[in-house]
C-alpha cells in the first residue's frame, strides 16, 4: 500500500479508469465473438448486422483509447475479409 498522498490518489485513478476501460474492452470482444460465430454459421444477414456491431465496439474501444487504433483497424479488417469471403 501506497504511503504518498498523491499515490494513494493516483491507484484510486487508476482503479476507476481499470473498470472504466474493461466495460469497452469487454464490449468489443463480446461483438468481435459474436461476429466470427455468426460468419461461421453461414448466416449473411445474421453476419453482416453482427460484423457492424463488432465494428462500432471496435471503434469506440479505440476512440476511448482502451486499446490502440492500429489494433482495433486490423481486427476490422480481419472481420471484413471473413465476411467477404462468406458474401461471395
């Protein structure tokens, strides 16, 4: 345990910022989940709707600064070239 003011202060942030962050990181890799499983069933509809969902969890995951934006772009990608492949 801290003994300085300011770092008593600072693990308090920083637990709150830690719960604050898992929500959207969590979030992402629910719909992210979600997705694969729905391109894996071969439901087109089903796959599209659930890729748009993990697409806008990704971006506010990223946009919250919970994970990187190069890291949320290339799960984007990966996610859209599984659904194109299924679309074809």
């Amino acid at each position: 345990m801290a003994n300085i003011k300011s770092q008593i202060k600072r693990n308090r942030q920083n637990e709150k910022r830690r719960l604050r962050n898992r929500v959207f990181r969590g979030r992402a890799r629910t719909f992210v989940k979600k997705a694969r499983l729905a391109i894996e069933s071969g439901d087109v509809e089903a796959a599209r709707e659930a890729t748009r969902m993990a697409v806008s969890a990704l971006d506010k995951a990223a946009e919250k600064g919970v994970i990187h934006k190069n890291n949320a772009a290339r799960r984007k990608s990966r996610l859209m070239k599984r659904l194109a492949a299924l679309e074809k």
